[in-house]
C-alpha cells in the first residue's frame, strides 16, 4: 500500500496510539487524518466525521427502479451450474 503523505496526514505505530490517543484525536478534530501502523505496515486510519448523516427518505426512488417479476425465481440451469461448479 503507498500512501501519499501531506500536512494534514499523521502516522503512527499502535504503542504510540495507545499511549497519546487523547493527542491524536485532538489531531483528528483539527483536521487531520492519523494512520495507525503495525510494524511500519498501515492497518487503520483515524479521519475526522462528516457531518450529521441525512435521514432515509422512504420512497426517493419511487418510479426511477425496476424489478423484474421473476427477480427471485430459479436462475437459468447453467448459471446455477457455474454457482455450484458443476458446469463444464
């Protein structure tokens, strides 16, 4: 994994996460993103929320999706055969 570096961007190992957590999401909420590395690997990455989430709106798509009738009846016997590896 390359990771593109900038001003924004922290890395760090878990001992020092543990131990300066407070820190970085001080970091966090000023901003910036902290990588968290194991063995100078990344594994997790600290990035400040984003805004509040919009509520679901039932119905948004009403009129713009179709679904076919059959949408859940058996698939065509050689689609099921590749599923189940028995196709040749």
């Amino acid at each position: 994994m390359n990771l593109v570096y900038d001003l924004r961007m922290t890395e760090t190992n878990i001992h020092e996460a543990k131990t300066h957590f407070s820190r970085l999401i001080r970091q966090v909420e000023a901003g910036q993103e902290v990588v968290i590395s194991r063995a100078g690997k990344p594994v997790a990455r600290l990035v400040p929320v984003t805004g509040p989430r919009q509520p679901r709106v039932l119905g948004r798509y009403r009129g713009r999706i179709w679904i076919a009738d059959d949408f859940d009846g058996p698939l065509p016997a050689a689609i099921q055969e590749a599923f189940e590896g028995t196709a040749d």
